[in-house]
C-alpha cells in the first residue's frame, strides 16, 4: 500500500508541506509506503494538446520528470494534491501537473485510487471551494475517488505549527484510510 504526495508549494517546511508530513506519518502507523515530490524541484513542461497519449501506447511523449512522477502515481494507491491557494486556485506547478494527467483519460490507470486535497490558505475553506470543485470534477473525469480535503487556515510560512485546531483537520481525513 502506498501513497505518493504531491507537494505543490515553493515553501518546504511550510504549511502545505508539514500538514502532507503529519498525514505521511500517519499513514506510515497503518502500513502505507510514501513517496514525496516537490513539484517545484521537478521539470515539468506544460501539456500541448499533441493528443499522443490517446493513440499506441496511450502514453505521454514529452520528455521531463513527468515520466518518473508518472511511474510513482501509476503505483500508488491514495494520492495527495498538496498546493497552497494562489488566487483561488492552485499554484503553476501543481496546474501544469494536472493537465499532464491526460493520459489517464485514455489509459484509464487512476481508476479505482483515492485522492486527498490539502489546501492551506490564508482566507480560509470558503476562498477553497472553485479549487475544491476542479479537483473534484477532475478526479470524476479521471476515475478517482475523492477521499476528502484538509482546508487549512495559515499565511505565514510553518504558520500552522503554532495552529492546533487547524493541525486537527488531517483527523477527519485520516480516518477515512
Ligand atoms: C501568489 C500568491 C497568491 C495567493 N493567493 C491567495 C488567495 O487568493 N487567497 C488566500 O487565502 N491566500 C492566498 N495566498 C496565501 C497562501 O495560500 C498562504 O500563504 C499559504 O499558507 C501558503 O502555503 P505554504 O506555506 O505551504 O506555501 C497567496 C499566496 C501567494 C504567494
């Protein structure tokens, strides 16, 4: 059983990436292997619209760290999208990261896995809702299953260390693994 966590903040150590942390550790006490990746140490060159991954092999042709990340997904069982809220949405690289999902339309390989949301945010979960809303359709698009979403409230970088009651949130989602 693994989890692969996507961590789509530029801030290690910060808020999107401690609440991933604490959800790891967690999953780690029920068995599950983990594997993180910092989109923004990653290449990750945007989707072209080239259609390839829907002939042949139903696999993506650009050549960039997408072919390992590609590889860890195929093998996980939950994934985790972490990105802070930038603008209501998520950030560059967690966007790029999305659209290169296309070939999962075709090769169908996300079905059946679940998906976690963790979105810190300085406004709060209300500000979350047009970015919870394009990962939900998506996961539908794609065959995943929402688990469920850590909406936590922070701005300063690690902010959310001195916030217990916003720590807490990843109970609700723990539960559900
Ligand atoms: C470019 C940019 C845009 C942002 N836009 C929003 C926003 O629209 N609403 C909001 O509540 N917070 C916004 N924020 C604040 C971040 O979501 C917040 O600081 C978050 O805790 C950062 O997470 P991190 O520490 O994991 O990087 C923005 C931050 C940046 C840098």
């Amino acid at each position: 059983m693994k989890i692969t966590a996507l961590v789509g903040s530029p801030r290690k150590m910060s808020n999107t990436d401690i609440l991933v942390d604490k959800i790891l550790e967690d999953g780690a006490k029920k068995g599950y292997s983990s594997e993180k990746i910092y989109l923004y140490d990653q290449q990750i060159k945007p989707c072209i619209d080239c259609r390839a991954c829907k002939r042949g092999e139903l696999e993506c042709i650009i050549i960039d760290d997408m072919r390992k990340i590609y590889g860890s997904l195929d093998s996980a069982d939950i994934i985790i999208f972490g990105t802070p809220i930038y603008f209501y949405g998520p950030t560059g690289p967690m966007k790029t990261l999305i659209d290169r999902l296309r070939p999962y339309i075709a090769n169908k390989k996300l079905r059946g896995k679940k998906g976690i949301l963790v979105v810190p945010s300085e406004e709060g979960p209300e500000c979350t809702e047009p970015l919870v809303e394009l990962y939900k359709m998506s996961f539908h698009y794609l065959g995943l299953e929402y688990l469920g979403a850590v909406l936590a409230t922070a701005y300063e970088k690690a902010e959310i260390l001195k916030k217990p009651g916003e720590l807490a949130l990843i109970e609700d989602v723990i539960k559900l693994f």
